[in-house]
C-alpha cells in the first residue's frame, strides 16, 4: 500500500515540501521514493550527471531529517525534459507502477484562483493517488511529521468509498485513527440564493438528517469489513468549508475526487480541490477509476493499494 511513490522535485519550497510528506509516508509503509526533476539537455549549462548529483545530495539531506528514514527504501532519481511537469510525472507513475504522486503546493496567484490549478490538474487523469503537501510542511514543527491522525472527507460515492478504505489501511500501519467528516449544506453559490426562502430550514435540517444516517451506515459496512471501529461527524454547513477548518485537527486528509475535465471543474466547483488549495495539513486525494468502482469495500481497498 502506497509503497511505490513518485515524487516532483525541481529544488523550490514545493519541491522540499513534497519530500517531506513523501518521505513520511514511505518511512510509515517501508517503501520507496522515485524523484522527478525537471532537466532540458538544450537549454541547461550544467551535464545531467551533474545535476542528478546535486539533486540526490538534497534530498538525502531533506529524508535523514525525517524520524523513522531508516525505514525509506533507496530512493532513485530521474529527469524530464517535459515542459508540463504533469505528462512527467504521470508518465513517470504509469511507467513505475506507483501507487502515488507526491508534489507540494505551488504559490497561489490570482490566475490559480480564476483557473484550475497544476495540483487539481494533476489529479485530473492521474493513474494512482495523489498527494499535495501545504506549503511550508518541511520546515514545520510540532506534529508535522505525525500521520496519525487521519480525516476523510465523507462520499457516498464509489471514490469516496475508495478513500476511506485506503485511510483505514493507513491508520492500521501507522497506529492511528481514522474520523470520516461530513459537511451538510448547501454551498456558499445556493446558499447566497436561497438564503431568504421560507423552506430553507427545513431543506437543511432534511440534508443533515440523511447525510448523518447514510455516514453512519458506510462507516459501520466499512469499519465491520476489517473490524476497525470508524469515528464520524456530520457537521453543519458548506461541505468544503467544513473540511478546511477541520484539516487544522489532523494530520492528514484523505478525499475521493470524481476528477472532472477542466471546464466543468470550472462550471461546478470541487471540494477536492478547495482542500487541496486551503487545507492546513496534507491532503490525499483518490481520483475517479483508482480504488475500483463496484461498490465492494474488500475489492475497492485491493484497488487503492494497487493503483488500480
């Protein structure tokens, strides 16, 4: 599970970033990091060797911070000479067999927050999971370097499913816990025109009621299939607001995304996405088809340890 990780590094605060993170889940599941960095034969003033040597020296400096590196497989580095670090590192992922795509948060303008962003792209399409370390993650103290405490964030979904399944499996190898998260209601877009309707208490009240009993129901189907107790909470409100304030509680975030083309990504908006670009701790995300898709919690736990 997630022992095969590819990891986007060009040397930058979202490079080191993603190391940690990356480094922390491989030394929690005792596997292996592929390093991608980007390298233009054309364009560069420095051989490949060179730079790979460098490369390699930075990381192994970032990995022997981490508690527990002993347990991180020797890592292996390769460079692209690819202009659109997603083709690498999905290329890359499909090529490896990897379980999951480590890359940091970029730095946020205002054309990230009019477009879709690189790390919602990066999900789009992405052949295993996908994680995003927030910014500033290697040099954080305290618990940062702590997976423990582990939030999903609630879908009835086949992806959302996926994600628990794969949380659980997380928590058993690192001794945690796993509290799937519920948002109910409605988003900011409606709410803003629904807010002066009569009938809006009771459409909330009704959206809470059957959010809570359909959590309580997939928590127990899928806490029963391995005999791991689940904690939930359904909480009142914007569904990704709710998971951006909680994120501050954990130290990881796990999210099932059905990973839409870019311009309906646009049109309807993503929790998923919001997680990724606000969350306070990492966030993993499962994209649509990885994790299996037929609703049986056993298969879809194979399928997301696998890369499907």
């Amino acid at each position: 599970m997630l022992e095969k990780i590819v990891v986007g590094y060009a040397g930058d605060r979202a490079g080191r970033d993603a190391v940690a993170l990356a480094g922390r889940i491989a030394a929690a599941v005792k596997g292996g990091l592929t390093i991608v960095f980007p390298y233009h034969p054309l364009l560069a003033r420095e051989p490949s060797e060179q730079v790979q040597e460098r490369v390699q020296a930075e990381v192994r400096r970032l990995l022997d911070a981490i508690e527990g590196a002993e347990e991180i497989e020797p890592f292996t580095c390769h460079w692209s000479p690819s202009s659109w670090p997603i083709h690498a590192l999905h290329e890359l992922a499909v090529y490896e067999h990897a379980e999951l795509i480590v890359l940091g948060a970029a730095r946020e303008t205002l054309g990230d927050r009019l477009h879709v962003s690189l790390m919602e792209r990066m999900v789009h399409g992405a052949p295993c999971a996908v994680a995003v370390a927030p910014a500033g993650y290697a040099d954080a103290d305290g618990r940062a370097g702590d997976l423990r405490r582990i939030g999903v964030g609630f879908s009835s979904s086949n992806e959302g499913r996926a994600a628990v399944t794969l949380a659980r499996e997380l928590a058993g190898r690192l001794g945690g816990g796993v509290r799937v998260i519920a948002g109910a209601g409605l988003e900011p877009a409606l709410a803003s025109y629904a807010f002066s309707s009569p009938a809006l208490g009771e459409v909330e009240d009704e959206m809470y009621a059957d959010t809570e009993q359909t959590l309580t129901r997939v928590c127990e189907e899928l806490g029963a299939s391995a005999g791991i107790p689940i904690e939930h909470e359904t909480i009142r409100g914007d569904p990704a607001s709710v998971l951006v304030e909680r994120s501050s509680e954990l130290d990881l975030l796990v999210l099932g995304s059905r990973a839409y083309g870019p311009l309906r990504h646009v049109l309807l908006g993503s929790v998923s996405a919001r997680a990724m670009r606000e969350a306070r701790c990492p966030v993993l995300v499962v994209p649509r088809g990885v994790g299996g898709g037929d609703g049986h919690a056993e298969e879809q736990t194979a399928g997301a340890a696998r890369h499907a």
